[in-house]
C-alpha cells in the first residue's frame, strides 16, 4: 500500500463499527483515510443501515440480530470486492475483525478495542459493570437494548465531562442487538460459538491488537489475554496500547494518532 499516481487508490480499508454504534462512528477515520488515497467503505451492521434517529425511534429491524448474520453480511461484502482489503473493527467489530481473518479474508487486520473471542477468559468488574444493563435481564435475547446516558458515559465515554459525554451520546448512541452480546459473553460454553478462532493458524493476514488504557468495556487485561492467544501462530500478531483511551478511542481526543498508526501499521505490514 504505497504512494500511487493521482486518481489513484493506495488500497481498500473495510471498517466494522460495533455495539451501540453505526458506521457513522466511524466519521472521522473515513475522511482521514480517504484524504490519504485509499478507498473506504464502512457498511452497517444487518438493520442498522438507517439514521441514528431513526433507530432510536424504532429498532425492531435489529432486535434478534445475531453474530452469524453481522459476520455472513461481511464475508459477503469483503467476497465482493475487487481486492483484499485492510478490514479494521471496533469492540464488536474487532472480533469479528479476527474472525474474518481466520477465515483467510483480508490483507491486515486491526482490533480496536477488542470484544473478546472464544478463548479469551479475563472478565474484569468493569466489563461486567458495562454490560450488566444488557446481561442483567436474559429477556433481553431478542430485543435491541438501549443504555441510558450515565451508562454510556461509564462505558465508551469516561475520559470525558458529563457535557462532553452528552454530544457524544446525542450523535452516536443507538440501541444494540442484545443477541450479540449474549452469544459473546457465553462463547465459552459454547463448543460451537461464532467467535470460536484457530489460533494456530498459520496463514491468516497480519493482525494488530490496538487497546485503550482506560477502557471499561475491554481494558488492556481483555486485550492482553486475546493477544496472547496467538502465540500458537507464526503469523503476524502485534499488540499496542494507547494511555489515557476510553473505549470512544475512535472518536475522543487524539483520535488521530491512534487512526494514523492503525493505518501505517496495516501499509507496513501490506507492503512485504
């Protein structure tokens, strides 16, 4: 992924938004990226490919939505493009991220934030915190589920003021499809979850683990441990954290520097 001529594109970059978000989450990188010659798409999630308004208005369209489904529309997608892209996800998306990966799709891959695949055995108190207002009610399974502003703010947002917090919020926050995060949290009592990865895999594209030091929804220790599961692989697998990063490490301050070295990584790790 080097300098091409005007008109030009440097690659494909495919990003995956996760729970409580739309592709709209992922604004600014879009622009970033785009200004630097590369093809961009962030498809939504099945059901989520409406307004933020809208959504919120109505989320019947991803009430029951599960991870077999987020995971196919990608497969699909990625299957559909002209090239392997740089796929690169946040929370949710990270892990479906390292799924697709492990399927052989994909030129690098970048997990933001990661939600933790099957294997991964750390559950901190804040995860648990983060994710009771979903994990708390098991009638939840087939609804979309909403967080109020208070706990949004300890989940994605508390490197910030509660005014801060608030436009955040307004622009972002959706319902998310509680489905997902059952068949997560429940991955290891499941022989057969989605999230289950080969990691000896040998021939996967390169993945880098990106975590936020301040994250309560998957700090550094949920990071850490997936990594750290790669070790049975000789393919690339890095790991890098970023101090003072919520889990809003795509869109709080200094966001660029996390985009850029994302992206510098996965044209390193492309150009060999």
């Amino acid at each position: 992924m080097t300098a091409t001529p005007s008109g030009a594109s440097n690659g494909t970059i495919v990003l995956i938004h996760g729970l409580w978000m739309t592709p709209l989450s992922w604004e600014k990188w879009t622009d970033r990226f785009r200004t630097k010659g590369y093809d961009v798409i962030a498809p939504a999630w099945p059901g989520l490919d409406r307004a933020v308004a809208d959504l919120r208005r109505d989320p019947s369209s991803i009430a029951g939505v599960g991870l077999e489904e987020v995971i196919d529309h990608y497969v699909e997608i990625i299957r559909g493009l002209d090239e392997a892209p740089v796929i690169m996800g946040h929370s949710f998306g990270g892990a479906i991220t390292q799924v697709l990966l492990d399927r052989g799709l994909g030129r690098a891959g970048v997990a933001i934030d990661s939600a933790p695949v099957k294997g991964v055995l750390p559950l901190p108190y804040s995860t648990l915190k983060a994710a009771w207002p979903v994990l708390g009610n098991p009638t939840n399974k087939n609804k979309a589920i909403a967080l109020t502003p208070r706990q949004f703010r300890y989940g994605f947002t508390n490197t910030m003021t509660e005014e801060e917090s608030a436009a955040v919020y307004e622009r972002y926050h959706v319902p998310a499809p509680a489905r997902v995060m059952f068949q997560g949290a429940f991955a290891n009592f499941n022989a057969h979850a989605v999230t289950k990865i080969n990691f000896s895999n040998e021939h996967r594209a390169p993945l880098l683990f990106i975590a936020g030091e301040a994250d309560h929804i998957t700090p550094p220790k949920v990071n850490k441990a997936n990594w750290r599961l790669y070790r049975k692989s000789s393919a690339v697998t890095h790991y890098r954290e970023f101090p003072g990063r919520s889990h809003f490490i795509v869109g709080q301050n200094g966001w660029e520097e996390v985009a850029d070295h994302a992206l510098a990584w996965a044209a390193n790790q492309t150009e060999r």
